[in-house]
C-alpha cells in the first residue's frame, strides 16, 4: 500500500557539549558489568503516564524479556514525572546518583532532554523522541558521538492530514493544539503548516502551558478538523478535546493510534509497543557490548499503520469505505 511507505529516519543530531563528553572520555556509555552474564539494573525514567508512553515501557520490557532478561537477570527502577518538570529533574538526578544502574530509558522529549544533561557515565536509551534533532540530544546523524541514542516517534505529518482530506474534503482550517513547553511539539507544528500549504489547509493555533488548558484551547479555536500531534500534555488531556471536537462535529485526526482508541477520528500512525521492543533491542546490544551509543544511528519504526474509529466518526457525520476499513490495522 503507498501509504504503508517507511518513514525514512536515520539518525539524529544534537549539542556539540554532548559530543566533547563523548570525544572527552572513551568510558562515555560504556558498560563492563553489562558483557557479563551478571544481573543489569534498568533505570526507566518517563515524563508523563497515557497510553503511548505507557505502551513504549511494556514494549520495552517484553523486548528484554524475549532477548533472555528475565527473572533475577534483570531488574528495573520505575520513575514517573507525572508531566511536572521539578518532578521530571530530580528522578534522572536519582538515576543519576545510582550506582548500581546499568541502563537508563528515557521516553519522552522533557525526559530524554534531563536525561541527557545529567547522565554521562552510563548509556541512556531513549524513546517516543519526536525529533532528537531539535530536541538537542545528539551529535551528528549517523553517529550520535555521546552516552546517548534512541528511538524516535517522528509521524508522518503529511500522510495523516491526506487521511483528513480523503475523509473531509470539505475541510479548510485545522486546529492544533500544542504545549508550549515541549521542544518537539512547535517542530510537528511547522511540519503541519507546511503539509497543509501543500493540500489547500490552513493551520490555526493554540499554545498551552499546561494539560488542564486543552479543553479551553480546543474551544477557542474555530476549525473543521483538529490535528493531534504527539504531545505529552494535550495526549494526556485528549479526552477534553475530544469532546470540544463532537460538540463542532468535527473529525480528529491523532499523530498515535492508541489516541484514535480514545477516540480520535483516525490515523496513519506507529504502534508504540513495537517501537518499545525495539529500543530494547538496541539496550541489548549496548548491555552486550556488541555496540556503544556513540556510534548507534538513532532508528525509527519503518512502518505506519492505519487506524480507525468508527463510533467517533459517526458522532461528527463520517462513514469509512469498505476499502478504507479493510486497509486497517484496527478498527475500533
């Protein structure tokens, strides 16, 4: 299928102050306990708790497990920020300060990017990193030169808002509603507006600071159809944009398919479970000591997938086509 393209992602770049600790010290992101067959301690580190995030930490854990760490192999120390930022910064210094830590996971932007400032001595995996690039958490494409590598979530802007055009065609304006406060959110921004001059879209805006803001942005916007990006603070809050959205009966198109569940509209969009396993993956190697972060391209799923809901898109006058509904992946 044509939309089922890859999402051609190599790796991505980051901070020349990353790179001198890499270049400073050839122990940055290495790990002799890990090439044992001693016990490894994971330190998970995540920003904020909703079904994506949540998803990409099982993902993760089911990827270790089928890679031979289970039992007393393995163990993890699991942190939440809960999205406050105070909260965010003092568990990566907890994980920090932890000796006994092998590995850090750090998903999400706010976290990667704590992670990566105060975590140099042992490798730090990240994942659901929009844009690792922007974001500042790597030194060059092909090789990230420092203790840190990941995964990245970056969505295939164009292809969902085609998604919005095939089912609204009558749509113009499309309402964005984004957190000001993470890095990777105006980037997903620009990258609507520019597929949207390219489709005859116009993208309108609203910044919040916080997820109790979403519902009352959603309002203030007058739009046909609303873009969900991958957000931490307005996934988290979806559900009242969600109902802004109904009560103007129009469709939500959602950067993530665990939001379509929810009940957005549709997408073409990554599953992030996968994308946990293979961050695991790429543990695996560095736990081994078959590669060092500094020299791992950041990867990404090469795969989108189609998801849809068909009782939300009931609720704003749509109707998927038979061929529609047996291209997904799920329908809800």
């Amino acid at each position: 299928m044509k939309r089922f393209t890859a999402l051609k992602f190599a790796a991505i770049a980051a901070t020349g102050a990353l790179a001198l600790t890499a270049c400073g010290s050839n122990d940055s992101g290495s790990n002799d306990a890990a090439k044992t067959d001693e016990p490894v301690k994971i330190g998970i580190a995540q920003y904020v708790s909703h079904p994506s995030l949540d998803a990409v930490a099982a993902g993760f854990k089911k990827g270790m497990e089928s890679a031979g760490y289970t039992g007393d192999k393995i163990s993890y120390d699991e942190n939440n920020a809960q999205g406050d930022q105070a909260t965010n910064t003092s568990m990566v210094g907890k994980l920090a300060s932890d000796s006994d830590v092998d590995l850090v996971l750090a998903i999400a932007t706010p976290t990667a990017q704590a992670a990566a400032q105060a975590i140099t001595s042992i490798p730090v995996v990240f994942s659901a990193v929009t844009d690792p690039v922007d974001a500042k958490l790597v030194a060059s494409n092909e090789a990230p030169g420092a203790n840190v590598t990941g995964t990245s979530d970056k969505n295939p802007v164009k292809e969902q808002l085609e998604l919005l055009k095939e089912l609204a065609p009558e749509a113009k304006d499309v309402g964005i509603v984004y957190s000001s406060g993470e890095a990777n959110s105006a980037v997903q921004v620009q990258w609507a507006k520019d597929a949207a001059a390219e489709l005859g879209l116009t993208i309108k805006e609203a910044a919040i600071s916080a997820p109790s803001e979403v519902q009352q942005a959603a309002s203030s916007l007058d739009v046909d159809a609303f873009y969900v990006p991958t957000d931490n603070a307005v996934v988290s809050a979806l559900e009242g944009l969600l109902q802004n959205a109904q009560s103007k009966k129009v469709p939500v198109i959602s950067a993530d398919g665990e939001s379509v569940k929810r009940g957005a509209t549709a997408t073409y969009g990554i599953n992030y479970e996968k994308l946990g396993e293979q961050t695991a993956a790429m543990a695996v190697k560095i736990l081994k000591g078959e590669a060092k972060p500094a020299e791992m391209p950041v990867e990404t799923i090469s795969q989108v997938e189609l998801y849809l809901n068909e009782g939300a898109a009931k609720k704003v006058g749509i109707e998927f086509s038979e061929d529609m509904k047996a291209k997904a992946v799920q329908t809800y």
